[in-house]
C-alpha cells in the first residue's frame, strides 16, 4: 500500500523537520513494513514549467516546430518539438538537459541532453503527459503535448511546485498488516504515529442528517452485513474532481475518474472504510442486502458476466442485484455521463464472506481487500462525515433528500484486564504508568487504572478479532515503548541431565555413514509421486492416500515408498552421470494402521524409511549389488544398531526375477535390496543404466544404548591365506560354500571368504570358477607347512565330495 | 707392488663411487675381493716376496682390502637409500585423484549445524508427522476458524479427508507449530527443543517460493522468559552458525500463534549493514518470525498461560541456505540434480 506523507498530515501534525529515515524506521519497528519512501519531487528534477512565445517552422522537417519557450532563464529557449497542439502562450512542460523522462511513456527513463534535431539545436524538450509520468492525471492524445495553461504559474517554476508534487510516498508491505484492518487508510497511519510521537490527533465530526426523509434499507443477512448507511444526495453532476484530489489519489496508485466516483475512493484511501455510489434513478424503489439467488445474473462494472451463488451477498434493488457487495459495483447501476443524483452506500460487510466471493470471481478489488481484513462497523461514521464534507464541498448546491443507517448489529468492544505485576514480569521492567496512559489513549483505548492494575475497553476499530487479550495489551504497550528500549536479560537455565536421543541420533548417524563412508549423494524429493512411476513400481493403487487439489492432475498420489521418487532422479541424472550412488530419508504415508491420540485425532501410517539407488553401467550389474549389499550390510556395525539379516523370502513387485532380498532384522522384514526390473526400469524412462534400490523402514531399527564392540587382540601367531580356485555348478551358492566348510567347528580353519567368481571362456557350460580364501591358523603356536596342507586338503575333500567341485591341479 | 697396490685402491674407490645400482657393486666386490679378485691375487703373491718386506705388504694389503671393502659397504648403503625406481621423466604437475565422495543435503548440513548450536544449549530435538489433522494444524495454534490458510488454495488436503470437523480433516502440515503442541502435550515443562522439517503450501512456485520447504522451529517454554530473552538466543545461535557476530533486531509482526509477534531481522552479512543489493539496501535481512506463544496455543499444550511463557523461533531453512552459498532459486533443492547438489561438501 501507498500512504502519502502529505495526507498523512492532514491528521496529524508531524513536525516539520522530521527526519524522514528515522520515520520509516519507527514504523518498520513498531507497526507496519515500510518498504520504501520515495520523494514523489525528485522524478520530476530539471523539469520547468515554460511558456510558448513563438512557433516557427522546422527548416528540414515538415511535422516538427521550433519553438522559442520561456523557461525563466536569462534568454528564450529553442526547442524543437513536433506536438500536435502547440500555441503561442501555452504553459507547456519543458525538461531540461538532466532531466529524466520516458519516451513516449515507454521503457526506462532516459536522460535528456542538448541536442540537434534534424541539424536544429533544441534546449531539452517540451513534454507529452506520458513522457513525466503524468498521463493518469493529464490525459491527451498521442502527438498532444501537456497543457498547464489552466494553472497560474510563472514559466520557470519547477513542475513539482507548480503541481504540489514535493510530497513522499511511502510503500508499506500489505503482508505486515494483514491483521491490522485500521491501517489500511492514511488515517490509521497517523494514529500510529500520534501514538508514537506523542501528537494530537485531528477528530472528524459527526455527520447529522437533516433530512427526515428514511431511504429503505433492507438487510436480509445481518451477519453478513452489520450495518448498512443509505443515503440519497441530489444536486450532483459528473464533472473531474479539483486537480489536489486527484493528485492524491494518483500518488498511492489510483486513477482519477470523475468527482463522483474520486469521492469514494479518497474517502477510502483516508479511512480504510470502502463506500459506493449508485446512480439513484437506476435503483428501482429500495436497497436491499441479501444472498445472491442459485443462478442469479450480474454484470459487473469492469463488463465480467457472473452467476452468482447462494453464498454470495449482494445489494439489489426491487429487480435483481445491482452490485457484489463489498466488491464491485454492477453495470448497471453505476455512475453514468448523465448521473446527477446518487445513493451514497457505507456500509460493513463481514470479512470472509467477502474474501470468498471476491476469490469465487476472481475479483479482488480495493474494497474487498479492505473488507477481507475486518473492518468495523463504527468506522461508517468517519466515512460518511467525510464523504458529506467532501460532496457538499465540491457540490454547494447538494442536497440528501433520504437517509438511512441501519445498524442492528452492533459490536462489541473488548475489554481486557491486566494487572501490573503480570505486565511487568513479561517485559522485564516497569513503564510508568503515565506513559501506558498516554500511549493506549491515543491509540483510542479507554483505560482506568486500579491499584493493582488497569482496565482497558478497546477501540471498536481494534475489536474484530486483533485485541482480545491480555498478550496484545502487552504487545501495544511495548511496541509503542520501543522494542529496542528494553535490556537484553540472560537465558537461565536448569539442569537436568544431558540430552540423549538415541533414535534422533541414529538416523544422522545412517545418513553420514552413506554420505561419508559409503560415498553416496543425499537427494530431496517431493511427497507426492508422478502416476508413471507409480504404475512403474507398484501393481496397483490400493492403499495409497492421495491430495484433494493435487499440485498437478497427475501427481495426487502421496508417496507410499520412496522407490517411485528415487527412480524419477535415476532418469534425470542418467543423462549427466554414468554411475551414481544417491539415498533419500523421508516419510511415507499410506490409508491404514490408523493411530489415535488422546485428543482423538486420527492419523493413517506415516513411517521414516531409507531409500538408495546404486546405479551404473548393465554390465556390472554384479558389483552393484555387491556394492548395495555392503552398504546395507556393514550399515548396522557403523552406526551402532541391532544387525540385519538378508533372506529370500517375498519379491518386491518392482524386482529383477533373480537379482533380489529381502532386509531382516529379528526375523522380521523391515526392507528390500533387489536390482530393478528392466520392465520397470523401461516404465520409468530408465534407459541406459542399470539400478539396484534399497528401501527400509528406519522406525523399525534399533539403535544401541551405547558403543557395543569389544576389544579382540591381536592374533600372537601368523595366520595363513590360502586360496582355492575350482569349478562347480553354475547354480551353486556361496552360502553353500560356507555352510559346508564351517559347519564343522576346526579350530584351525579361522574364516572362509569369497575371493571371485568367474563365468566365460575357459569354463563349460553351465559351471563357474570361483576362488575361496581359507584363513588357517592357531592360538598355540606357529603352523608347519603340513599341518597348513591338512586343513586344505580336508576343505578341498569336503567340497569334491559334496559338490563336486573340480580343482585344476597346480 | 706398492704401485700396483695403490692403482688398485685409486681404480676401487673410482668404480665403487660410480656404482649405480646393488647388483653392479656386487659385481664390483667379487672382482677385488672374491677368490680370483684383483686384492685377493695380490695377497697370493706376499710368501712370494722377500721376507723382511712380507710383514708390512701384509698390513698394507689388507689395509686396502678393509678400505674398499668399507667402501663398498658404504656405497651399498647410499644406493639403498637413493633408490628410486621411477623415470626422471615423471610428471608431479598431473593434477590428483578426485576423491569419489557423497555428501549430505545442502539443508540437511544446515540443519545439522543448527541441531549442533541448540542443543548445545540444551534443546531436544523433536519431529512430527508429516500428514496432519485440522486440529493440530489450525485450530491448537489459535487460527480463527475461517482462517484463510485454511483453504484448499493454501492447504494440501488429502482427497476423501477435506471436509467435516477439525479431527476429521487431514493435510500435508502447512507449518511445523503443531508439532510443538503435541511435544508439549507429551512432555513435562519447562521445554526446551527443536523440531525441524518439511511443510508442505499449495501455491504457484517461482525462484523464491516452493510448494516443498524446509522450516526449523526451536521452543523454550518456562515460568517468567521475557522477550528480550528470545532475542538473546537468536543471537546466539545465528553467531554461531555463521562463525560471527550477527545483528539482529526484532520488530512488530503479525503471526496467528504468537502474542507479541515478531518479524527478526539479521544484519546483511554481505555488506556488513551498509546496504547492498542483497538486503535491498536497508542493511537488514528478514530471516524468521519469531514470539511469545499465544496463550490459547499454550493452554492447547495443558499450561497455564499466566504462568508460562516461552519464545519461538521460525528458521526459513532454505532461505538461510539460499545465503549461505549463493544459491539464486529455492527449486534446485528438490531438483534432485547431482550437478547442484553435489556441489556442497
């Protein structure tokens, strides 16, 4: 929002020196954002009010002139300019070499220098409305130059004075004041500032009808209209308001119209209270406020054709509705050429209603901006004080020949209690009482003082729905004090032992173990999945919540697994990386396992789980895994948790026929480490590489009190490697391997290890090679080469015996 | 034979100093002092000379015998230690190995430091659930119930749960708030804890604004805490995580479950506080709301509100490593992208 600085002081006496910076950082720190302040004169810096004495023609251009122009220098200027409606003694706008102007209205400002035009040497040049930024208050045709004829001011005179322009603009972040409905005006502003500066504050007065004639009003929905004030003025006409009111309504970002309608916005932009015009011989017979009949027409003032709802409220006339109320005016009804006598509407609407229809419609305008915030009811009076003033100032010959003001539903103010000792313990130090006093009363809130403590009736405009509280008496009273004049105080603290989160802990441990020891890149996803990968991974939908407004029509599905989200970035990082590792930590969700709490609310399963991709080349499909496996593997000895186990119990729909495992811990499943099926891979737009996906339900981990291995030493006596090398069938398992040679305890035969397999050329059909390595050795002493040779031969006998494994002789 | 003695030496010392490798210094010993060596040779030839002359060839003999063989030693010793296998040629400018590593989040890294700050200061570290009901996301937080955060155009409501009563509606949690209430419900005062995490808005994404973000939200919660107190600890933390000192001031703004609320700024790192193109020249950052819990927000937690009072803080997590490193648009955080995210080790 814009606030003149300028209005602003029509309602409270600022001091003339007032340091603007300084200004702007109260606000900032007390009330609203303000964003920016602008010195509306500085746009308008090297541009002068000049005056026409002469127009000659241009020697070497048939459309251009060269004008001599008093600009209230020494001598007369030449400029060259091919204006449309130049005449001697025109008061014209002239900006001079420095000056900053906009070409033809478009693009950036430029600079103006000397220059020759068409071999004519022209001193700046004379300007069209669009050029100074002024076409919303100077309106022309295309080729027309600005015509300041109508001021009496002497050439020479910068624009900015000759127009009243030195005022600043100040731009104030709407966020910041969403809760504060008593802002939205220059008024509210002030009353801010009186408050913190300790100034008077101008009052408005009272308006007393004298007519005795009774507009009918009907309210049909007084909640959603408290209060309705009709008024029909007579004596009026369209005419442009006085140059100063459009000014301001100009400067914070309207666009002047005529008197009529000028009058209702700058009584809104003064007080935050929205008021209308209808022309009074379009309304047939009353006003009435009510629902929208199911189906209703209304054409809008901006032309938009709605159909309107129940839940709509607009004001109608005997015919049908004429305007959304606390949005737009209709078309019908509003000011026209020949308008010359109106109902004046102030009117309070309730807050979301409004907020609804100007959203169903989108069409959010000034007014239900304001209405959307909560506005209240008294504020109709200020209005409708200012809009008469203003009418019968611009019309002398106005009469209000009805009135009404129906007001059924009043509002209550809030009254709050605070007593001293609470007040002081909050901030940390006593405010004298004076100064609470002075602050609350100019802010408008009616305090009495007891001996413990005060009594406070908040202002109606503070009493729909922002004070309520104790809290925000507090808030007012430090605010105004200054955030900034209270002393830091200490944290104190009590101790009671150190945190100790054993299950927090260990999912930072997880993540650094595969970031850091396992090399693997932490990716973000979003929850909610693309229905392609879903069908790509998942055999059907069952189970799976989804989003009621989706971000888009095909990614309603909340995510279930994190598997559909991960092979997503596989496609996408594929193009840049011929191998990655990546793992996301997050939660799923799915419609099941409800859990109720005590406050009885209900919410379906939402599990922490560990997804990971191992992805690489299709050959090496082998080391993938591998890979995918020692991770998983060595997870539980890192990061201190009870041990997994790896079974083949139940394939993940998503898996490779043969490639696949299932994750166990204390016999129960709690995770899958498969190799991606190449259907599903190809359903995912996975096309060159191969992956190996992990997923784990992190909940069920268990992590370690404390660091649980223990010390072994160091064996006292060499240990010896021996390897074998031999062919078996193709289809034989490793885990076949060592259960054969260790179910046997030898104490000899310390550990069995999978060195390599191979399958290719030298090996037939339906074999592998594979190489085991035996690691043989004693407690008790050094071994001889023989006793070596025994545990080898005994390990080579059990394997030729029981899986006729075939060793090439050395 | 005295000449040829000391020929002999001269040569020795010359071969076994130009000696380039073990191999040719053996070769260099077995020709002076093996069986048929030179040295060895000339002792043979002592019984044949005069014997008055035998004693002091003898000694002089094997003098040298004992030099070179000490100097053989000697050299075998040099060899040893000069030894290098490799070419001349080698080239130390090739540049090194890139270490294959993986890395945290960017987020994740920032939320951890932050984790490290707090609870270094005594703060839990505390998490909820992601999909949430009405009631923990609105109405325990002192949102009026036509709250306009409500509404589907701001909420991610899931499908078959966004009508009815507070504990009938579910969505994805637009604010992380709720969970301080159910931490508080489950705990015992005075508290002191952290609960970061993802919230979920519906709304359009540009640069700047995600449907996806991060948040981290620390609450202290104890008998007589003003204000001011809050300040102290914002500062500290800040102070902290950016390794400086960090300005930071607190002015009115507006927040449904906070009475007073604050807007916090930090002074612009970048420019020190003088006003630069990141702070849009006014030398302050805004970086989290923050303030006193609303009372109705701390009687849903089973307190009492005249007797407690606390300090929330609001950390926008992505805005706060979005200066950190530089990083221009909030979407690269789920872009997924190795290119960005690999970026921050």
């Amino acid at each position: 929002m814009k606030l003149s600085l300028n209005w602003i002081k029509d309602y409270v006496k600022l001091p003339d020196d007032m340091d603007l910076s300084r200004l702007a950082y109260d606000l900032t720190m007390s009330t609203v954002e303000v964003e920016g302040a602008e010195n509306l004169a500085e746009r308008f810096d090297k541009i002068l009010v000049g005056e026409i004495c002469e127009v000659l023609p241009h020697p070497n251009a048939d459309k251009l002139r060269v004008c001599k122009v008093d600009v209230g220098m020494d001598e007369i200027k030449d400029i060259v300019c091919g204006g449309s409606n130049l005449e001697v003694g025109m008061k014209v706008v002239v900006a001079c070499p420095g000056a900053m102007v906009r070409w033809h209205g478009e693009g950036e400002p430029v600079e103006i220098k000397n220059a020759k035009l068409r071999g004519v040497a022209s001193f700046g040049m004379i300007c069209a409305s669009v050029e100074v930024g002024l076409a919303d208050l100077f309106p022309a045709d295309d080729h027309e130059i600005m015509d300041l004829s109508a001021f009496d001011i002497p050439a020479g005179t910068p624009l900015a004075d000759a127009l009243d322009l030195n005022d600043i603009i100040l731009e104030i972040d709407n966020k910041s004041m969403t809760n504060r409905p008593d802002l939205w005006g220059h008024y509210g502003i002030a009353r801010e500032l009186a408050a913190l500066y300790d100034l008077p504050l101008v009052e408005f007065t009272p308006y007393v009808p004298e007519t005795t004639n009774t507009y009918d009003v009907r309210i049909k929905d007084i909640d959603r209209c408290p209060r309705y004030i009709g008024a029909k003025i007579e004596g009026l006409g369209v005419k442009p308001s006085p140059f100063a009111m459009q000014s301001r309504i100009w400067r914070v970002g309207m666009r002047p119209i005529n008197a009529l309608v000028d009058v209702t916005n700058y009584v809104m932009l003064a007080t935050g209270q929205p008021t209308h015009v209808f022309d009074s011989n379009h309304i047939i017979n009353h006003i009435e406020v009510r629902r929208a009949e199911e189906g209703e027409k209304l054409q809008l003032l901006n032309d938009k054709e709605l159909t309107l709802s129940n839940d709509d409220l607009v004001i109608a006339d005997a015919e049908g509705a004429v305007a959304l109320a606390g949005v737009m005016g209709g078309a019908k009804d509003s000011v026209l050429p020949e308008t010359d006598s109106v109902i004046l509407e102030v009117a309070n609407f309730e807050s979301k209603g409004v907020r609804r229809t100007a959203l169903r419609y989108d069409n959010r305008t000034e007014a239900s901006s304001r209405y959307e915030k909560a506005v209240d009811p008294e504020r109709c009076d200020q209005a409708l004080s200012m809009a008469m003033q203003l009418f019968s100032e611009l019309y002398p010959e106005m009469k209000v020949t009805a009135f009404k003001d129906l007001y059924e539903k009043k509002l209550e103010r809030a009254e709050i209690d605070v007593e001293f000792e609470w007040l002081d313990r909050r901030l940390g130090k006593r405010i004298p009482q004076e100064i609470v006093a002075k602050k609350l009363g100019t802010m408008g809130y009616e305090v009495t003082f007891t001996e413990t403590g005060m009594h406070i009736v908040v202002p109606t405009w503070r009493s729909t729905g922002d004070v309520s509280i104790k809290a925000d008496i507090m808030e007012e009273v430090a605010r105004m004090y200054g955030y900034e004049n209270f002393e830091a105080t200490t944290i104190t603290t009590s101790f009671d032992g150190a945190i100790n989160q054993l299950s927090v802990d260990l999912v930072r441990k997880i993540k650094e173990y595969l970031a850091f020891r396992c090399n693997m890149q932490e990716i973000f996803t979003y929850p909610w999945m693309s229905d392609e990968f879903v069908h790509a991974l998942m055999p059907n939908t069952d189970g799976i919540l989804a989003l009621a407004t989706p971000p888009s029509p095909t990614e309603k599905y909340v995510r279930s697994s994190l598997l559909p989200n991960i092979c997503k970035a596989i496609a996408k990082n594929e193009r840049n990386f011929p191998e990655f590792d990546i793992f996301e930590e997050a939660q799923i969700f799915y419609d099941g396992d409800y859990t109720e709490n005590y406050a009885g609310e209900k919410l379906p399963a939402q599990k922490k789980h560990l997804g990971c991709a191992f992805v690489g080349s299709p050959d090496k499909v082998a080391e993938l895994f591998r890979n995918a496996k020692g991770v998983i593997g060595a997870m539980p000895r890192y990061t201190h948790m009870e041990g997994f186990t790896f079974e083949k119990l139940e394939k993940p729909y998503w898996a490779d026929e043969t490639v696949w495992l299932n994750i166990m811990l204390n016999g129960k499943k709690i995770g899958d480490l498969a190799l991606l099926s190449k259907k599903s891979a190809l359903a995912c737009g996975i096309k060159v590489l191969s992956a190996v996906l992990v997923e784990l339900d992190m909940d069920a981990l268990v992590p370690f009190k404390s660091r649980t291995n223990r010390f072994t030493h160091v064996p006292e006596f060499p240990r010896n490697d021996y390897d074998l090398s031999f062919l078996v069938d193709a289809m034989t398992k490793w885990s076949d391997i060592y259960a054969l040679l260790t179910e046997k305890k030898n104490e000899l035969l310390r550990d069995v290890q999978f060195v390599d397999e191979y399958r290719g050329k030298q090996i037939p059909e339906g074999k592998k090679s594979i190489t085991i390595r035996l690691v043989i050795g004693s407690d008790e002493k050094t071994l001889t080469g023989e006793e070596i040779e025994a545990v080898a031969k005994s390990a080579v006998k059990k394997l030729q015996k029981n899986l006729e494994a075939e060793f090439r002789m050395a | 034979m005295k000449e040829k003695l000391e020929a002999l030496l001269r040569e020795g010392t010359a071969r076994i100093e130009a000696a380039k490798s073990e191999a040719e210094l053996q070769e260099i010993k077995g020709s002076l002092l093996g069986k048929q060596g030179s040295i060895t040779e000339l002792l043979k030839e002592i019984p044949k000379l005069d014997v008055a002359l035998r004693p002091e060839m003898g000694k002089a003999v094997n003098n040298v015998k004992n030099l070179l063989s000490e100097q053989i030693e000697g050299r075998r010793e040099a060899l040893k230690l000069k030894a290098s296998e490799i070419p001349q040629d080698f080239d130390c400018t090739v540049p090194g190995f890139e270490p294959k590593i993986g890395g945290l989040h960017p987020i994740t890294q920032m939320c951890y430091d932050l984790n490290d700050a707090f609870r270094s200061m005594g703060f839990e570290v505390f998490s909820g659930p992601e999909i949430t009901s009405e009631y923990y996301a609105f109405d325990n937080l002192n949102f009026p119930p036509n709250h306009p955060a409500r509404e589907s155009m701001d909420t991610y409501w899931l499908e078959g749960h966004d009508t009815g009563a507070a504990n009938d509606k579910l969505c994805l949690r637009p604010h992380l708030t709720g969970d301080s209430v159910r931490y508080m419900q489950t705990h015992k005062p005075p508290y002191r804890f952290v609960y970061p995490g993802r919230v979920y808005r519906n709304e359009t994404t540009d640069a700047r604004h995600e449907r996806a973000f991060f948040q981290y939200e620390a609450l202290i919660v104890d008998k007589d805490f003003t204000y001011t107190a809050g300040k102290v600890m914002i500062k500290s933390i800040l102070s902290k995580v950016f390794g400086q000192d960090v300005p930071v001031r607190m002015r009115a703004g507006f927040f449904p479950f906070v009475e007073p609320g604050f807007e916090i700024d930090m002074g612009c790192l970048v420019c020190g506080g003088k006003g630069c193109s990141v702070c849009k020249h006014v030398g302050w950052i805004e970086i989290m709301p923050g303030g006193t819990p609303h009372p109705n927000v701390l009687r849903a937690a089973g307190l009492d509100p005249d007797e407690y009072t606390g300090f929330y803080v609001n950390i926008g997590l992505d805005r706060l490593v979005m200066m950190r490193y530089g990083v221009d648009d909030v979407r690269l955080f789920h872009s997924t992208d190795l290119r960005f995210l690999k970026q921050f080790h």
